[in-house]
C-alpha cells in the first residue's frame, strides 16, 4: 500500500509500505533523524516509533520544536524512577507529572527519602543516561495491565488503572527493566536526556487526601541542555536573593504570622510602598475616566447564587451563618458594582460607565499554595468595571491596552507578552457556546488592531468570560501574570442589569472586567524581587536619611526633616550616636536612593552634601535644590516622560 505523508514546508513524500516516524525522520536526512525526539501526526504528538500506516500531515519533533521541553521534562520523569527503583529496591511508583520548569514523581518508600539521597539518584539517572536504553511502548488490555503491575508489587499503578475510564487505552512504557504506566509520548532512547538536576524532597498525600498515605515527593528540573539548565539555575539562586520575605525582614517592610495565615501584617514602610501603589493607580483610574466606589465585603449567598459564584467558584470563598442566613466574604467586586449600576435608570448616553474600586476580597486558597504576598487569602485589587455597548467594546479594549502599557513601564516593566485565556470545559462555564465565540472574537480583534501578537490558553478563562492576561517579564527573566480584561455578557444578564437605548428599549450592557496590577499584595511582592529592594525614588519607602555628624547638627537636621516632609517627601533622621561612616554604611545598606549629610559647615550655609546609593558623591546643595531635584524625580508626570 502506497502511504502519502505531507511535510510542513508543503512537500510531500510517497512511501509503498507503513513506516515510523523516526525512519521518515532517516529519509529525510541522517542529521535530523539523530535529533528526532518525537513526531507530530495530524497536529496530535506521537512517538517516534509510531507507525505511519495511512496518509497524514507529519511534523519531526526535535529539540527545536515548541513541544520538545515537556516531552523531555516527562520522560526525565521516568528516568529518575527508574533510577530509584534500582537504588532503593521495594519502592513503589505512582505518579508523576510534568510541573512548571520541571517534573516531580512520588513514591512509596521504605523510608522517606532525604536531600542526601538526591546525589546519588542523579547519578544512577547518569548511568542509565550513557546505556542509551531503548523506550518501546505497548498497550494491554485492563485486566492484563493491571496484573502486571500487581506481579510487580506496585498496587498503586492498579489503582489508578481501576479510575481510567474504561474505554480508554492503557499504555505501558519500558526502558530496561523499568515499566510504567503512561499516555506517553517519550524520547525514543535515554541517551536522549542529560540536563537535569534534583532539587528537593516533600511530603504529599495519596490522591491529595489526608485521610491517605504519606508518600515521599522528588522534585527535579529538566532542559534541551546543560546552557539552559545552567542558565535556570542562576536563575534560582538569583531568585534567592530576591526572595521579597527575605527582603521584607531586611527592609522591615511586612510580616505574616500563624495566626492570620495568607494575610499580611503591613509595617510602616512597607505600607509607604502600598500608598504609593495605590495613589499611583487612584490617578490612573481619575485620568481614565473612571469612578472610584465601594462595594460590601460581606454579601447574602443568594447574590452569589444569581451571579453564578456559588455553583463555580464556592469552594474558593469563605462562607458564614448570621441569624439563620448565609453570608459570603466577596472573592471578587463585579456583583457590588452591578448593584451600584443597577441603583437607577441608565441612559445609553450615559455609557460607557466605568466604576474602580481598590477592592478587599477573600479567597479561601489551600495552605500549601500560600506563598509569602504572591498567594494570599485576603488581598485588594485595582479593579475596575466597564458597562458599555457591544459596539463601544473595541475601543474601551483598546484604551485599556494603552494604558496598561504605561503603567507597567513607569513600574519598570517593558517586555511583556499578551494572552487570550479561552472558554473553559462544557460544565464549568456559564453561557452558550455563541455567546463564547462572539466574546473571543472581540478580543482577537482588539488585540490585532493594537498589533499584538498573543499566545492563546485554551481552558483557562473565567467561568462567564473569556480574558486578555498580560504578563510581565521582571529583571531575571521570570514571567508574572497580573492585569486582564474580560468581557463578560453573562453576568449583566444574571444580575438584571440595564439600561434604555436610543429607541426607548431597555437592553443589557456587556461588561468589561479590568484590572491592571491585579492584586496588589502580589504586585508589591513582584516590584520587591523585580528591583531587588532598589526601589526608584518615586516609589522608595524612605526618599532620604538625614545623617548628621555631630550632635552640634541635631537642630538643624531635625529641622531639615520637618521641611522637607511638609514638601511631601518621605525622609527620616538618623541621629545616633554613632560615627557617620557606619551610619552611611547602615543606610546605604537600606537602599535609601539618597543620604543628606550634615556637619558644621552644611548646618552654617544652609546645606546638605547628597550622597547617592550607588556611592556616587552629588555634591553640596541647598535644601531647596535638593527638594526640586526629588521632586523631578517623583513627579508622576516628569517620571511617565522620562
């Protein structure tokens, strides 16, 4: 039988018998057939022993391809168990995923395994790395399956095999003596692996349950090679330093504590940073056209229920009893500010109406996923909402953009990718599927008349909308998701809102959700790590530390101080008794942008000597030069041209 395979440069090649992909790799050419790792068929991945028995559209996957990453991330996976199980017989495998940067597989132990025993795992991985042990893979039937693994005492492979829906295939994988149950695909051999490092061990239940077993968790990291492995974990370490708790004990910015987990006890200075976030944002809102409001944080169930939040979202929210009724804390603002819409009669002339609000809300996250103020359980967003026209959707989208932009610049953010966060699965949305694509559609568009290119996430929008996310690229590399915009028709219609068109008929807005920094708990965490502490002048807890040399300048700084906050400045006095070289050394460790000091000669002509952070020497100036020189550089306007 003649087999018909189409390449993706449009060319096509006959072949008279089924042949696999890795031999359509070889025909093309030895080079790429040595850097096959897998092969795509008709758009699904397969592996490279797969069997081209009919015409097809193929694809040779190798390092180059966007697939590559996980596909080696997976199979690493399995090297490692493999390596394991060799080193620590009697230890049985259940499951593991590929994770962000990396993989994880837990086991059942005869002991939980230590951080120490992560060398010697890597090194068996090494060895089993140079055997170049083929990877076959084969599918049995239920019972089989499942009785092989008992005959190999792994009775939680059957037991996930008994949750597989039954007419699902069940595919195995081997390398050596090693089998695991698998959808696959994998590299073809292990010599195709290498650049990978364990990082640590954890604790993790069976099934996510308590109530279950404790099995003992390896997490590793995997890449296409040593450079980018290199690369990531200079990134770690980087990370490390950056760590915004690390950086909010050493600049007594925060703290968290057991008694209110996933919530923040905010300092002096760390709220400094929060205020200057916020009136930052309040301007925002006051130059987009935006009405700042405040919604209730505790709203009856039956408002929740209308909006959809209690059938979609109620295991994320916080929910308590009052005199036979049944409360909600809000894990989100829209329904208050559909209520506010709601409370009298609106004009079309009127929209769009955009209300802001630099909202509290709760959501009950799981304990393991809090993280310092990145994941909290109470946190404010910069949350705003737009009741416009369907018509008017295109440019409030493409407003937003613009401002969205510019706000992450002044915050020291320019590379930034855009992404459409698509329907999720039929069950957990709300709404028809052409309502869906209409709403998709606006936002495609917006974004290709802003000339953006984006990357699309099928599954991951809102259960009533789809989203535009724009996610940022901080100083080391990482990427963080904070603003989005939604556009949502559901909720206008759940919640009864309304307005009188031109034609005396009462139609329903669309609403637009928007948020730009999005929580700011988590937005301060990321501006912490972004600038590592070195906050420019603008946002800098403490702009300046007065530092005198002798008690004879204690008089004047004080006095200094006082005119410069009345300026509106955020400046403090350092007066102890100690010699200026440590005090310079102390504040200078603070990461304060600029040290004033003062000794006899300054306190005479009305001077203070500028010390830059960066060591650099300013020179003597007056108060007031200095105070117009602070203001250029806090200025929000000057600060946006700059």
């Amino acid at each position: 039988m003649m087999v018909t395979i189409s390449l993706p440069d449009g060319s096509r090649r006959e072949f008279p018998q089924p042949l696999t992909v890795q031999q359509l790799a070889l025909s093309i050419g030895t080079g790429l057939a040595n850097a096959t790792l897998a092969g795509k068929v008709n758009g699904t991945l397969v592996d490279a022993s797969y069997l081209l028995d009919t015409d097809a559209t193929v694809e040779i996957v190798t390092t180059k391809s966007t697939e590559a990453l996980e596909l080696v991330r997976h199979s690493t996976a399995h090297l490692m168990a493999q390596a394991v199980q060799r080193l620590y017989p009697g230890t049985q495998v259940t499951i593991g995923p590929v994770i962000a940067n990396g993989f994880y597989y837990d086991f059942v132990a005869p002991r939980p395994f230590t951080v120490d025993d992560l060398a010697l795992i890597e090194a068996e991985m090494a060895r089993i790395v140079k055997e170049q042990l083929p990877v076959s893979r084969s599918v049995l039937p239920r019972d089989e399956a499942r009785a092989f693994f008992l005959d190999k005492g792994e009775g939680y492979k059957a037991e996930i095999i008994d949750s597989i829906p039954s007419d699902e295939p069940l595919s195995l994988y081997t390398q050596g003596e090693f089998t695991d149950l698998c959808r696959g695909p994998h590299v073809p051999n292990t010599g195709k692996l290498g650049a990978f490092k364990l990082m640590k061990v954890a604790g993790a239940y069976w099934r996510g349950n308590s109530d279950n077993i404790m099995l003992s968790r390896i997490y590793g990291t995997a890449w296409l090679n040593d450079k980018d492995l290199k690369h990531y974990l200079q990134q770690l370490a980087e990370a490390e330093k950056r760590d915004h708790r690390k950086l909010a004990k050493q600049f007594d910015l925060f703290h968290q504590q057991e008694e209110a987990p996933g919530m923040v006890f905010w300092h002096p200075k760390g709220w400094s940073l929060w205020q200057s976030v916020e009136n930052y944002m309040r301007r925002v809102y006051r130059d987009s056209g935006y009405r700042e409001v405040r919604s209730p944080q505790v709203v009856d169930s039956t408002l929740w229920k209308r909006s959809g939040h209690w059938d979609n979202y109620k295991e994320n929210m916080f929910v308590t009893e009052s005199e036979n009724r049944e409360y909600a804390l809000k894990p989100m603002n829209c329904p208050g500010h559909i209520q506010i819409f709601k409370h009298g009669l609106r004009s079309h002339r009127e929209l769009p109406i955009r209300y802001g609000e630099f909202g509290g809300c709760h959501r009950n996250e799981p304990s393991g996923a809090l993280h310092g103020i990145m994941r909290v359980r109470a946190f404010t967003q910069d949350d705003g909402h737009i009741f416009c026209t369907e018509e008017q959707i295109p440019d409030e989208i493409k407003a937003f953009h613009q401002q969205a932009l510019k706000v992450y610049a002044d915050f020291g953010f320019t590379d930034i990718a855009v992404k459409i966060a698509l329907r999720p699965e039929p069950g957990k949305r709300l709404g028809s599927d052409e309502v869906w694509d209409k709403a998709e559609d606006l936002l495609r568009n917006a974004m290709r008349d802003c000339g953006v290119q984006w990357q699309e996430l099928p599954g991951e929008g809102a259960f009533y909308s789809p989203k535009i996310e724009y996610h940022l690229r901080d100083a080391i590399g990482r990427e963080w998701q904070v603003g989005t915009i939604q556009v949502d028709y559901h909720m206008p219609d759940r919640l009864g809102a309304e307005y009188v068109d031109e034609h005396s008929q009462r139609r329903r807005p669309v609403m637009l959700h928007r948020a730009i920094v999005g929580s700011l708990e988590r937005f301060l965490g990321i501006l912490i790590e972004h600038h590592a502490g070195v906050f420019p002048a603008w946002l800098a807890p403490v702009q300046a530390v007065l530092v005198n040399v002798t008690d004879a300048q204690n008089d004047y700084v004080q006095a200094t101080r006082e005119r410069l906050v009345k300026m509106g400045f955020r400046v403090e006095a350092d007066l102890r008794n100690e010699k200026i070289g440590y005090k310079i050394r102390e504040n200078t460790l603070q990461r304060v942008p600029y040290l004033l000091v003062v000794g006899d000669r300054e306190k005479e002509q009305g001077l203070v000597t500028v010390r830059a952070r960066s060591g650099e020497d300013l020179g003597a100036m007056t108060v007031a030069e200095f105070a117009e020189k602070l203001r250029r550089e806090t200025d929000f306007s000057e600060h946006a041209e700059a």
